[in-house]
C-alpha cells in the first residue's frame, strides 16, 4: 500500500512538470529497502556520540585562529583516519583574527551591581579603566533606528529585544539584527557603546556571543552582550527612571589574518567517483564553549552517517565528501572558501546538506531539487518517515557553509533538526557535551545515513540549478 | 461535613495525650473563616514581589561582611519603616569575614581546556601562579576517606558524586558533605587541593559555591567547586586513563571579624504583645548572584505576611516579630546570635518558623508543637489545604536560623516548599529574579499569612518543650 501510494505521488508530482523536461528516474523498492535496513543500523549505533564526546574533551573550544582551531584541524585528519576515510586533504581558509580578552561590567549608579557580559565576536576594545556613561534603553533595533540622536549621543545603548523559542528557531533571524547592526546603528547617532540583551532563549548568567561588523565609514564602539537575567535587572532599576550608569571593560582585539583550514575526507564511490554528495558541519566553534551543539553535533552526524555506509557490504557508487568547514561563526570563511576552491567541481556535486543547528532530533526533510526531481525527495523522505520526520517543502536553503555553493547552483537538502532548546545554550560557555542527547544524535546519523547513502544511488541528477535561478 | 470532620479529627488527636496534659483549646469556626478569608485577599496580592524585586534590584549580592552587606541592613530598615512596621532595630551579629577573589582554572594535560570553577566559602588562597597538580578521582566522600593516602598524597583530590532533584531536596544533604569536609579529608591524606563537582542539580556552566570549613589540627589546603559540565569533561578525560594535570587559583582570603545585623520588625499585638510568632529569612546572600531565591524570597515572603495581617481591620493579639537574620551562609551567625540574645524572652516565642528554600509553591505543612496541641495544627492545616498544601507530621525542623532557638525550646512550624528546581541556582550567579514565580510566591505569602494570624489567635500556647526534648 505504502509503495503504492509512493508511486502515484511520484506521477502526481512529475505530471507537474513541461513535457519538454526529462523526468528523474525513481528509486526501486529494493534501493529504498536498502536505505531503510541502513537506516535501522544506525540508529541503534553511537559512532556519532563518540566523535563528539572525542571532539569536545580532546580539543574544546576552537574559534578560527585560536590554538584550538589549529588541534582542530589535526584532530580532525586523525579522526578521518581512524574512521578508513580516503582523500583526506586540508584546504588553506584565510582571515582575519580576532581575540576576546578580558569583559567585565558594572552598574555604577543607582545601584552598584555587577553584569554579566560577553564581547561581541569582531568587537573593539574598551579603554582600559573601562566605557562609562548613561543607559539609553531601546526594546528593538528599530526604535533605536527611529530615535532622535541628541538622546543617544554621548550614551551606551542598550536594546533589550528578548528571543523567544521555537522548534524551527525562527525568532533568530528577527533578534539578531541588533546583534549584527546595533554597533552600527547606535555609533550613526554618537552613542559611545552598546550592550544589547544576549540573543538567547534561556535565563541563565551566562551571555551568548556571536558576530557583529562594523562599517568603514561609520565610527567604531565597543559592543557586548548581556546575559538574559542582566537585561533585565537593567530594565527594573530603569523603571527607577533615575539615570542608569554602567561602566564595562573589554580587551577584545583584532589581530593578523590567520590561515586555517577546512577539512575533507571522503567514501569513494566505485561507479562515478566524481560525482559528489556533500555533507558535514563546521569544524570551529565560539571559544566560550566545548563546541558540542555549535557544531560539534554536525561534525559528528555527518562523520558517523558517512562511515556507517562505508561498512555497508557494497560501497557506494558516488563518492561521499564529508567537509568541516573553517571559522564559520566569524564569517562563513571557510563556506565560502569551499565554494571558490570547488568552483569548477560544483556541477558533479550532486547535492549538498550542513548539519549546523544542534543535536535536537531531525523533524523536517526539505529539499532544493529541480522540479522533475521533487519526486525523488518524497521517496527519500519515505524512508525518513519512520524516524518521525514529515516532509517540508522544495525551498531548502541546505546550511551556512554551502550557501555559497547553493548560490552557484548546487542542489541542496535540509534535514530540520528540532531547535527549541538550541539558543538556550548557542554561543556561550554552556555549549558542552551534557547538551547532546546520544539517542536524538543516532537519529540524525540514521537520517542522513539513509539520505545520503539514497543520493549515490539514484540516476541521474536532482539539478545543477543555473546560479541566476533560486 | 469538614467542620464536623476536623472536630473528630481534633477530638482523635486529644484523646493521644495523658490525662494529666491540658488539652489546647480548638479555634473556632470564625477564627479559622477570618483566616480563610485573610488567606484569599493575600493570594491575589504582589506584595512579596515587590519586595523581593527591591531588594535584587537596588542591593543585589550581600555575602556576609560585604558592601552589600551593608546596604541590605539599611534597605531592610528602611522597607520594614515603609511598610509600617514597628520596633523596627538591628542588633549586632560579629563573625569572621571571607572575600571571594580571582578564580581561574584550567586542565593542562592531557588536553589543555579551561575549566569554570569558583572558591568554597572559607577556601584559602592557592599560591600566586596557581596550585598545579595531577588528579585523583573518587566518587564519594566515603570512597576518599577509604582511600590509601599513598594515592592522595600530593594530588588534588576530585569528587564527583552528582546531586539528584527532589521536592524536598533530601539529596543535599547526601551531597553536602563532600563540600563541607572534603578538604579535611584530603588533607588527612596529603593531597595538595580538592576540586568537588558542584552541589547543584543543574547542567549550567556556572558553579556553586556553600561553605566548607578546615580543622584547626589539619593542614588547610584550597578548596573549589566545578560546574556540572566540567566536571563531566574531567571524569572524560580521566576515562583516557593517562594522567590529568589541572591547575587551578584562588585569591580568595579570609579578613578581620565584622559586625553586620538582624534586622527586626514588628506588628505590635493588641492584647499579649510581649507574646511573639517569630517568622523571617535571611537577608545575605551568597555574592555570586543577588539573592533572589536564596533567600530574598524568604524575606519577602514573611514581611509580605506581616505587612498583609497589619492592614486586617484589627490589629492582631500577639506580636508578629520579623527577623531577617545576618549571615546565614557563611555560619548561621545571625541566628545562632538570635537565639542568644533573646534567650530570656524564648519562653515569650509562641512558635517560629522561617522561608529558606526558594520560591517554590509550599506544598506541605508540618509543625513541632506539643501534643496536646497538634490537633491545633491540623486546625491550621484545615486553611492551608485549598492552596495545595498537605498535612506533614509533628517533626517539623522550622528552618536553619530558629534552629538554635529550636534547641533552646521553641515551638516551631515549617511550610515546605517544593524544591525541584531550588538546587539549579542554589549559590550560583543564576539566583536572579526572574527565577521566583510570582504566582508561587502569592501562594507562600497567603499561606504565611493565615498561618501566622492563627497563631496569633490561640489560646495558650503550643508548647515551650524543655531544652533537653526532641
């Protein structure tokens, strides 16, 4: 019945198409069986949890540039190794450095209280004794954008928009504007500094980091977060509605360009070695943390599933490139690099997929595939249906690091991990192992285990998009 | 139907004691609806909140001896002043002074990695550069006191026993002693320092602090909690079984002796106002947070009680004493000085009871009572039940500042609240505000509320016990 019903959403959705465009080949019962044993392997497997719990106590944080990110990319050439990977190869990623230092902070008056906060990653530093001045408190980016620049200049601001959780993560994108911009924003008015609230859904004393930029012709402040408990101790003493005083102290400081690299290692395929399916995850982390969630977790799941198919009786036709990218939270480098290097390549990359957004369990498979491909995602989903994934829909944007991939036309897949505890813990010191739930981590390797091992199998394509189309 | 069942109840109870033994005379039906009735205006109030609000925003952390210390007695002076209480005074509580200092540490090898930790209460200082030194594991206290010394010399001890939640948060005290005497054990064996995952229930990267204490026979060595994950990171690496190297430094030290005060206020009774029903908390806090849940709560709770029973259309009979006792964490101090200075009039002290356990909704009423008045208790009981409270027994502790008074005789009663998450943020950075429920709290307030008007109300007393009886 199940076939049955497979096979006429295959017709539905291939009768879609222009007679002019060839339609994709489905998968046979006896492929898709295949991946459903594959898959049912794995998830009783915990390959993924030891690379993991490897990665985090032998290595750590390693943000791009640090002597964590150099161990990194050792440990990762000895993983690959130890796992039977073949063609495992370093590719130079080169940019600029950037070091935390020293972040305290203190209200100084009404009432003298210390605050925890953290450096934006790119931040300048303070001077040394510290930026003091007067709280100017926005609830959002926008009403700091809207705001008269005689109540700012001279201030520190402060935008206190709160991140609320959901299972796709999507306040995110909404939240982290302040985060990326407000240095900006707030500088175009005079303000001295800015601290905004963390970009986090937890109630921890504990700040969340993550990227901010500065614009060449806009003057540069120093720019931190405060953890979520911190904002709002702020917020209640100015409900004092006396001024608000708070000296902060950062030793943050750019530094040389640095060469990392990204890492790759590959399952070769026995028919058409070139062409590529491409998972993985990014290999550096922010230096507050061990990296488990952000992106140790990913690392892992895409190690562990390509691995686990390199144990299958018969290797797979297609080869199977697991890519950990360089330094993705200061900026994509290593993505991008990717992209650059494999330029000429792309066309044999038959699809691309990132696992980068936890270790939750996956709960959506979407894909990007040309439209007389579509069919082919429903079967693959079919055999991810019983993982407790649905299917999503035919926009999938694949990950950061191959977005730029994406752009130059490579077909991509997204397997929606479930978020909503993610931004309790992304981009701060409690980015640790213990985060990791081993049985939710096998149910990722057995998805993209069956995904990917699916991908080497099927004739054909799924559509090297032309890069002008989306 | 429940009159007449509480009645028999009450009859059941008396019918227990000696004929020799007076029985306490029931409280009638109008007692016990005004109580009711008192108990549902308070439910609906946010007196506490605002209370506790103040005090986490305007002092924040007030270890004992500290600046905050300082303002916490002059703030608790000016609040009682604001809410109308009267004999509002502070009286002197002298103890030994200890000031926190840089806590940094890191594993060396085999993996270089930070690790976040912060000093035991009390703690000497490490040496300048820190106390480097390869670790030994033991899982319990117990398992390090069995330990050959052989093993220990000269290393810093580690236990790992992890504390499990519960309501009633039994498994502090099963926990606690690795804490409290660790050192003292270590030391017997010539280890160098002890490290000892913190008693907390939580998976945060933030460690808790509580007070340890030296032999004056035993060499003191330093002494320092790790956070739940990292203390999971060292039992990983130490699972690699090759030597784990950490160094670690405190510049904590213990200073001069210093006066701080309880605080005390009173709603004078009308009738017997040299008879007291003493209620209160404690109003330092650890220094890492600003003492939300430990024990701002309790302060607010039962001046909020205090405040609600002041503003009844009659004043009550007997005196309501609130004492926000000094110094708790580091020694019981304020209490223990309580019970000195009032000894003369303990006799006066109708029954104590203090709010030290959070915010957390009281789910369970018990007392200490004589017999011929526990029927009494079941009375009280009767107008605890509809806000979700049970009946306990008559074991009741009453709270760690009126155990001194307790010894020396007083009656005491204890509302236990639910604890499930208490130990999450217990002496950690994370007690902050938004951690108390503000609708729990209302509840604890109603439930102090009625509890203390009824005692204000009966006749006779509920049985000063001779310091000698259990």
């Amino acid at each position: 019945m199940k076939h049955l019903l497979m096979s006429l959403l295959f017709v539905l959705c291939q009768s879609e198409l222009s007679m002019a465009e060839e339609m994709s080949k489905p998968l046979t019962d006896n492929q898709l069986q295949t991946a459903a044993t594959l898959r049912d392997s794995v998830l009783v497997s915990n390959e993924a949890w030891s690379i993991v719990e490897s990665l985090t106590t032998e290595v750590g944080a390693r943000a791009g540039g640090s002597a964590g990110d150099a161990l990194a990319v050792q440990w990762a050439q000895d993983k690959f190794k130890s796992l039977g990977f073949k063609n495992i190869r370093i590719e130079p990623v080169t940019f600029p450095s950037w070091k935390r230092g020293i972040e305290v902070a203190h209200v100084i008056a009404p009432f003298k209280q210390r605050l925890v906060i953290t450096a934006l990653g790119n931040s300048i530093a303070t001077p040394d004794n510290g930026l003091q001045g007067e709280i100017i408190h926005y609830s959002t980016l926008t009403d700091l954008i809207n705001a008269d620049a005689d109540d700012v200049a001279g201030k520190i601001v402060f935008i206190s928009k709160r991140m609320k959780a959901f299972r796709d993560g999507h306040d995110y994108g909404k939240t982290v504007p302040a985060r990326s911009s407000g240095a900006k924003e707030a500088a175009k008015k005079d303000a001295i500094g800015i601290l905004i609230r963390s970009v986090g859904t937890d109630s921890n004393r504990v700040a969340h980091t993550g990227n901010m930029s500065y614009d060449k012709d806009i003057k540069k402040i120093p720019a931190a977060a405060l953890s979520n408990p911190d904002a709002d101790l702020l917020i209640n003493m100015l409900k004092r509605k006396v001024p608000v005083i708070v000296n902060f102290t950062l030793t943050s400081e750019a530094g040389e360009d640095y060469t990392s690299y990204n890492v790759i290692g590959e399952i070769v395929g026995t028919e058409k070695p070139e062409e590529i399916i491409l998972i993985g995850g990014h290999l550096d982390s922010w230096d507050l943390g061990t990296g488990a969630i952000d992106d140790g977790a990913g690392v892992a799941i895409t190690m562990a599933a390509a691995y686990k198919i390199s144990l299958m009786p018969t290797q797979p036709k297609r080869t199977i490139r697991v890519v950990l990218f360089a330094n993705e939270e200061q900026g994509l480098f290593g993505g991008e690099q990717y992209a650059i290097a494999h330029l000429d390549e792309l066309q044999k990359h038959i699809v691309g997929a990132e696992s980068d957004f936890g270790a939750g369990k996956i709960w959506k498979f979407s894909t990007k595939f040309k439209p007389s491909a579509k069919a082919l995602g429903h079967q693959i989903h079919s055999v991810l249906e019983p993982l407790g994934i649905e299917y999503g829909d035919n926009k999938a944007g694949g990950g950061p690091d191959i977005i730029h991939s994406k752009k130059a036309g490579m077909a991509v897949a997204t397997l929606s991990q479930d978020g909503i505890d993610y931004f309790d813990y992304h981009h701060t010191a409690n980015d640790t192992l213990d985060k990791i739930n081993p049985e939710n981590l096998s149910q990722n390797v057995a998805a993209y285990a069956a995904f990917v091992w699916l991908m080497t199998e099927i004739e054909g394509d799924v559509g090297f998009f032309p890069p002008d189309s989306k």
